[in-house]
C-alpha cells in the first residue's frame, strides 16, 4: 500500500488547479491563463508623489539639545539596559508631558494624510554608519538620541509623517512596544523584536497612534559600505545565502526585508531555553556597542562597527525569519523560493501541504507551480530528490537498516522506498551501498 504522506498526492503536477491566493482557494480557471496569472503575486496600491521642493524639510528642522545622561554614563552593558536608564531619566513612570522650554509645535495636525503641499523628503547622511535612538510615548512625545545629541518633539496624535526616501539603507529594529509605517503603500505594524529593512528607493512613511509607549532603534548604513560588508563576508550558510542575496538584491526595486524572530515565552508556549536567552542577550550587546561607538568614536571604531555589524546581520540570519517584499514581482518569487527551498531542507521528512500553507499563506498549489518556473521541475519530484539525497547519504556514512533509512527520509511504506530509490539511482539500497 503505497504512503499517502509520501505521494504527495496533495501536491498534484497538472495545471487545472485552483487559482492560489493568500486566504486560500479562489473559483477553478482555464489551464491557458492560470500559470501566468497564479505566478502574478499582488502589489500593493502605487504611492501617490508628492511636491517636490528643492530644500525638501528646511522648514522644521529642530535644533539639538543635550544628551544629559551620556554624560552620567556613556555606556551600558546591554541596549536593554541602556533603555531602562534613558525611560528612567527622562520621562519616569506617569509622566507624560513635554519638558520645559523643550516642546516643539510641530506638525500639530490631525489628517490622515500629509498635505498636499508636502514635499517628498530625501533623507541624507554623511557617515557610512549612524545610529538614531527614539522614543515615543502615548500622550505624542518623541525624544531622539543620536551621536549629535537629543532633539525633543511634541505631537498631536494619531500622526502621520511625510513620505520620504532615503539616501542609505536603513535596518528598524523595534525594541519596545510596536512601530508603524507605510510600506509599498500599506501600513504595517511591526512588534517588539521585529527588524525591517529598507532600502534606498523606497517611498514610506512613519506613523504613530500612542497606543504604547514605543522605543526604536535606527541603523543607517550606506550603500556602498553595506556592499563592501556583504562581500567581505563568504558565508554557505543556506538562510545567510538567502539574506545576503535579499539585500543585494534590493538595489534593483523598491523593496523592504521584514524579520521575525522566534517566538519568545507566551501562555501556551514552553519557557524560553536558555539558547534563546543566549542569543538575545547576544543581540542586545551588539546592538549597544554599535551605539557606543557611533556615540564616542576612538582608535579602533571602525574595525569595531564592522564586525559587530557583520555579526548582527548574521545574528539575524540565523534566528529571525525573513520575508522579502517587493514592488518587483520577480523579487517576490525568488524570496518566496528561497524561503521555500530552505523550508523544505529542515522539514522534508515529514512536510505536508497543509503545514506550507500555514507557514507561508499561499495556497498549496503554488508552490507547485513556482518550482516549475524556476527549477523547471515539480513540487513532488523536487521533494523526493531532497529525500533521495539524504537517503544515499545515510547509506553510505552509517550502518542504519534500509528500514530506518526510509523512516528518516520521511517513507513509512519500506517497498515504496525501495522502488522510488531504484528508479532515481538505478540500483536498489542495497546494492548502492555495496558500491559505495
């Protein structure tokens, strides 16, 4: 009797297939137009221009004031710590009003949108790497922390920013609370923990509810100083593959990389092991010596901001889950692949349709048909080519029956094993071990 799981007779190769969509199964169409249109992955509304100007933003730039406690202490074991210490000293637990002679009237406005008149602003640095530490609170204030010193605002909310682009890569990390923007046309909310990368091109803007207190923090990179990082750093890692090539990619379109981490400690979910506490306290040294020595620069710096900015990008690699999204519909589809084939690597033993659904949200069906524009071959037979290769690999390094070596290939069916190996290697199990 031949293995339901190992058929994959959920994963059916022909083309009269319901048309896939994120929420699930759409009506049946003809096979002539459905590989064109189930391949078309939707944009999201086109972000309308605004006015330009030829001194974009002149008019509201606020002027710097002092950070007081980097005086008191200009560094901190962890960013973790340095949060608490920064909440503490300037805006303790009930307060939420402006500082005297510090409030800024700016922006006071309620609109969903950003006037008319408004011109798109072009965001500029000067350094390769900066950092821009901020703080938002729920009655509308903002304080900023950058090596330049702090800057304080006051604003109605809810508020939206102009859309503006920038001249540098820019890495969001959301420590606190949750962050807003307008990406590719519609807003996204990302949580504590979540990174976002955006690249040059892209038109977006910030915005803010004061729904919770939100701490973020800002990594401005130049182009040309990430690309030297990426190339300096020659890694085989699968995911790393996929990232690395995510962000080159970028350059090309407007595009942002979205990160998740793991989930963390929850009602329901088993306490976090002490890995996960490793790696996050990992993250949260790294990203406080990148502030200390953008902050107080000396001998040495920027050795120290490139590998610590090489190890975090690995870091996130490693423990986050990345998603590509592109106004560029090619984009798409080779980050869907990438995350599709690593997927399948980790998970081909016991991967089912069903499953792929939940982790991506497509319909079963594409992935079908994105293995066949791109690898020019079918889900089934490039998931039975994972499961062969790793059967001929236990074959030859270990003593393990056949029997086992099927089960860890994900075949519960021994004689379906042996016939699907004989047909893709030619030789029974046996006999290719005898050989190896």
């Amino acid at each position: 009797m031949m293995d339901v799981r190992d058929d994959l007779h959920d994963f059916p190769d022909g083309l009269s297939l319901p048309f896939p969509g994120a929420e699930g199964c759409g009506p049946r169409i003809p096979n002539q137009i459905l590989l064109p249109r189930a391949m078309a992955i939707a944009r999201g509304p086109r972000i309308p221009k605004q006015t330009r100007k030829e001194t974009p933003m002149a008019d509201w730039r606020l002027q710097l004031t002092e950070d007081s406690l980097r005086r008191i202490r200009p560094a901190f074991p962890t960013l973790a710590e340095r949060l608490a210490a920064y909440e503490d000293f300037y805006f303790p637990a009930g307060s939420k009003k402006a500082l005297s002679g510090e409030e800024t009237a700016l922006e006071q406005w309620t609109g969903q949108g950003f006037p008319e008149s408004a011109a798109l602003d072009i965001r500029q640095t000067q350094s390769p790497f900066s950092t821009l530490l901020c703080f938002y609170d729920t009655a509308g204030n903002e304080y900023t922390f950058s090596q330049a010193g702090m800057r304080h605002m006051r604003r109605t909310l809810p508020w939206q920013g102009h859309y503006h682009t920038h001249d540098y890569i820019e890495i969001l990390l959301c420590l606190k609370g949750s962050f807003r923007q307008i990406l590719l046309g519609e807003p996204r909310t990302f949580a504590a923990g979540e990174v976002v990368i955006t690249d040059r091109n892209l038109e977006h803007a910030d915005m803010l509810e004061g729904e919770a207190d939100t701490a973020v923090l800002f990594l401005s990179l130049q182009a040309d100083y990430l690309d030297q990082l990426l190339s300096s750093h020659g890694s085989q890692d699968d995911l790393q593959r996929f990232f690395f090539h995510a962000l080159q990619r970028q350059r090309k379109d407007q595009s942002y990389i979205h990160l998740q981490p793991a989930p963390g400690p929850s009602p329901g979910r088993p306490p976090e092991s002490a890995g996960d506490r490793a790696w996050r306290m990992q993250l949260s040294r790294l990203l406080e010596v990148l502030i200390e020595e953008d902050y107080s620069p000396g001998p040495g710096s920027e050795e120290i901001i490139r590998g610590s900015l090489i190890r975090l990008l690995s870091l996130l690699c490693r423990q986050y889950s990345t998603r590509l999204h592109s106004s560029d519909q090619e984009s798409k589809e080779r980050a869907l692949l990438y995350e599709l084939e690593r997927y399948l690597r980790l998970h081909f033993a016991t991967v089912t349709a069903s499953e792929l659904e939940e982790a991506f949200h497509y319909h079963r069906n594409f992935y079908n048909l994105l293995l066949q524009k791109y690898r020019g071959t079918t889900f089934r037979e490039y998931l039975q080519d994972i499961r062969m290769q790793h059967a001929a690999r236990l074959l030859r390094d270990t003593r393990l029956s056949v029997r086992d070596i099927a089960l860890a290939a994900g075949y519960h069916n021994s004689s379906h094993f042996y016939h699907l190996f004989q047909r893709h290697f030619g030789v029974s199990p046996a006999t290719y071990r005898a050989d190896a």
